[in-house]
C-alpha cells in the first residue's frame, strides 16, 4: 500500500520526538563526561552539574521548538513582505494552501542574487516560506508554482518541524564543541596533574571528551544527510500531488541547477532546508554522493517521467 | 461477580471505541464541508472579478462587443445556476468565454500593457487555478472521509448515524482527475 502524506505526518512527528529526546540525551551526557574531566573523574561531584546540564537541554530543547523558525529565517536574512509587494507570489501561495487544505503560510523574501527557497515552522499553523529574489524573479509563473509546491509539501508533511529542530540543535552543538574545543586549548581541565589516583580513569574520560569535541559536529552532519534525501524526492512528488503539472518543477530545477552562485546567508546547519544545495555548483550539486540533496538531474528526470501521466488544461489568461 | 466486572469493562471500552470513531467522522464530514464551501468561496470571487474585467477590455476595445457580452452573459448565468450539474455546465462555458476573452486581448497592446488588464490577468489566472485546486482538494479531503466511513469498525454505524458518502465532484477533462501516479 502506498504511503499516503497522513503517514508522513505521523512519522515526521514520530522522528521529531526521538530527536529532541536523542537531543537531550546526546546533551546530558555530553554535560555529564566533560564535568568528570574537569572534575578530576568525580562521580559524584558529576551528578549536580549534569541535572543542571539536563536543565539546560530542555530549555535549549524548548527553544529550538519554540523559537527555532524566528531563528533560521533572522540567520538567513529573510524578510516578510505583504501582498502589495509582490501579488502575483501572493496569489501563487494562496492557491497552493488551498490545494493542500493549509493555512496561509508567511512569506519571506531572502535579498540576495542566488537562486535558492526554503520552508520552515513548527508546523503548518506555523510555517514560513522564503524564497531568494533572485529566484523569484527568474522563473515564470509555472515553475514558481512548482518550487512553492514543493516547499508546501514539506509544509504540508511536517518535514519543516523536523527539519527546524535539526538545524537549530546541530547549531547549538556546534556552538558547544566549538566553545569546549577553545576551552581545552586555553588549560581547561588542568587540575589533572594535581591528582595521582585514578590516573587511568581519567586519561580515558579525556579520550571521550575530546571524541565528543569532534564527534558532536559530524554526528549532526550524519543526521542532516539520513534525513534530507529521501524528503527531497517526496517533496517533489507530493508537489506534483497538488499543481499537477510536473514540468513547472522540472524546469524551475533545471534553472536551479544552472545558477553558480553560492548563497552566502546558508551554513553547515541551514543547508538541509532549502530546495537546492546552497553552496556547490552544479557538477557538485548533480553528482555529490556525500549530500544532503539528492542530484538535480535525477530529480528532474523523475518528474520528466511523470510528465506523461498527467497534465493539467492550462488556465485562462496564462 | 468477576464476569459480570469483566462483561461491564467489555462494554465500557466499545462505547469508548465507538465515541472515538464517532467523533473522528464527524471532523472528516466537516472538513469534506469546508473543502466544498472553499469551492464557492472561489467561484464567486470569479464572479467579482469579471466585471471590472469588462470595463477595462471596454475601453481599449469597444469593437469587440460581442465578445464581452458573452462573457457577461455566461456569468450571469453561472451567478443563476442551480444544482450540481447545472452549475458545471455554466462553469465551462464561463471559461471557455474568458479563454477567448484573453485571445482578444492578444491583438491590441495598449490594452496588454495596461497596469490593470495584468492585474486583472493574474488575478483571473489566480482564480482559475484556485477554482481547480479547491475542487482538488475538495475530491481527496472526500475520498478520505469515505475511507475511513466505510472501513472496518466504522462501516457498522456509519450508516447509521447518518454519516452518508460524500459525492465526487466531477470534473469533464478524464486526465485533469486523476492523480498522478507517485512511487514513494
């Protein structure tokens, strides 16, 4: 049986509990090995920093969820516009959230030359779309529809709830093993010298404390790729659900994949959002193996291959 | 005594599974109502539209009366229709008079640089696509209503209490129904 977008939901909101729970874990620990390294490998004198650690988790973890849009949209540059400004995206996104039986989403508008759109919120009461102005002025009304149906998708299947809380909880580890990177540099943990007995012991939670340091970033890359490719095919299906009209999206990526130019508001936690890779041209962008975005020209020749299957009669006046 | 607790407790938990299905159909029926009346919210903001469609291809070209009139006529008669199939027909033909309305426009250019004729483009263009969408939309919030009405346990008492199949809209063009067909 095929899964419907219902299932989608469901498993988005499954996966978005397990992170923020993984989240929390990952934080708690994290808090608890790097306080028995400064500690002198303390068990107990462990526990109190660790509940307090814990505490923080949850409020990093409340942030995220509650804040987390605000915060991606303000990294990126975006701004909101009105109606007035820009009817005819208006009017796009409008039909689209009737198509999928959504509330009007904000828009935001992102100054900037490259071609590039994301989505975001919490969930579809909640969500935001943001496209750059330099896609926003090259594509015709079609291929507009398209892009804005594929970032309604994610909207639409709650991948913009998952996706906001990996960004933001990936930044925040960054932020942190960053911060204890610079620590460990500058004499952090210095009272080892001091101590004789378990010498072992501590060389050991040393050991986990700087993998933690390394690993914490690349275990939030992992993530970011197992969670973006298959939504990125599921987006672009789901998107042609609502306009019918593949080739409006296939084209719009074909103009995608032609642009050169890196978006420079987009970083390593950000990337995953947005419809095309931000930062790699377009041998990169079609071939990568290691990417949070599956290659363009597949893409692109999976809604070909729909093409066939269905066409919407082209509306009056267009 | 235990049977008696154990037959009570039986009976506790189906009148509790059958509240919960209950209630998860009447939610469905209202979103297959909201969908169907989203339709109409759409075709009247068509209606409004259209006659300042008029005036404005009106004064850029007058020559093209019968043209105009037609669209006229095939508003009001869409305004007029009653009933499912009679207001389809209307419908059609109501868009079939602005298709040609545009292809007239196509041959004067002032009237095609003209900030309001654009506007009043888009906007029709808008309409149309949302007219489509809302009937879209109205079909799958349907089908999933009728899914769940008619599966195992529900299909028991749907009946019922009343929660009868919602009909589809039908839409002429065969290829413009159907759903692509998506490989997850």
């Amino acid at each position: 049986m095929p899964r419907t977008f219902r299932d989608l939901i469901a498993e988005n909101r499954r996966k978005s509990a397990l992170l923020v729970v993984g989240f929390l874990a990952f934080f708690t620990i994290t808090v608890y090995v790097f306080t028995l390294y400064a500690t002198g490998a303390d068990p107990r004198a462990g526990l109190v920093p660790t509940l307090v650690g814990l505490g923080i988790g949850v409020l990093l973890a409340f942030f995220s969820y509650q804040a987390g849009a605000g915060a991606i949209l303000a990294m990126s540059g975006a701004k909101p516009i009105k109606k007035e400004d820009d009817p005819q995206l208006y009017n796009v996104v409008e039909e689209l959230s009737i198509a999928a039986g959504l509330p009007l989403p904000r828009i935001y508008l992102i100054d900037d030359t490259a071609m590039n759109a994301f989505a975001t919120g919490r969930g579809p009461r909640n969500a935001v779309v943001a496209i750059t102005k330099g896609l926003r002025e090259r594509l015709t009304r079609d291929e507009l529809q398209g892009v804005l149906a594929h970032e309604m998708s994610h909207v639409r299947n709650y991948d913009i709830r998952f996706a906001m809380l990996l960004a933001v909880m990936v930044g925040l580890l960054a932020l942190l093993a960053d911060g204890f990177r610079r620590w460990m540099w500058w004499g952090g943990g210095r009272r080892r010298s001091s101590r004789d007995s378990g010498g072992a012991l501590m060389a050991i939670i040393a050991i986990f404390a700087i993998l933690f340091s390394i690993v914490a970033p690349i275990l939030g890359k992992l993530i970011q790729l197992a969670a973006s490719r298959e939504r990125e095919y599921l987006a672009d299906a789901s998107a042609i659900e609502l306009t019918r009209n593949p080739e409006g999206l296939a084209s719009a990526l074909e103009k995608l994949g032609k642009d050169q130019e890196v978006l420079e508001v987009a970083n390593r936690a950000t990337q995953h959002l947005y419809i095309v890779n931000p930062f790699k041209p377009f041998e990169t962008r079609s071939k990568g193996l290691l990417s949070t975005h599956p290659p363009l020209e597949e893409r692109i020749n999976r809604l070909r291959a729909l093409e066939g299957a269905s066409r919407r009669s082209t509306p009056v006046g267009s | 005594m235990l049977g008696i607790l154990i037959f009570l407790g039986l009976v506790v938990v189906l009148v509790m599974a059958a509240i919960g299905i209950y209630n998860s159909l009447v939610g469905l029926r209202q979103q297959v109502k909201s969908a169907w009346s989203q339709i109409d919210v759409q075709l009247k903001r068509r209606y409004d539209l259209i006659p300042n469609l008029v005036e404005t291809v009106k004064g850029y070209a007058a020559h093209e009366k019968q043209t105009l009139e037609r669209v006229i006529q095939a508003r009001n008669a869409a305004v007029a229709a009653q009933g499912v199939a009679a207001q389809a027909q209307a419908e059609n033909v109501l868009t079939g008079a602005l298709r040609q309305l545009f292809a007239v426009a196509e041959a004067y250019p002032n009237l095609k640089a003209n900030e309001n004729f654009l506007q009043l483009q888009e906007e029709l263009a808008s309409t149309e696509n949302r007219i489509s969408f809302a009937r879209q939309n109205y079909n799958d919030t349907a089908a999933n209503y009728n899914t769940r009405a008619q599966s195992f346990p529900a299909v028991l008492f749907a009946r019922m209490f009343g929660f009868m199949p919602a009909e589809f809209f039908e839409i002429q063009n065969v290829t413009e129904r159907e759903a692509p067909k998506v490989a997850f």
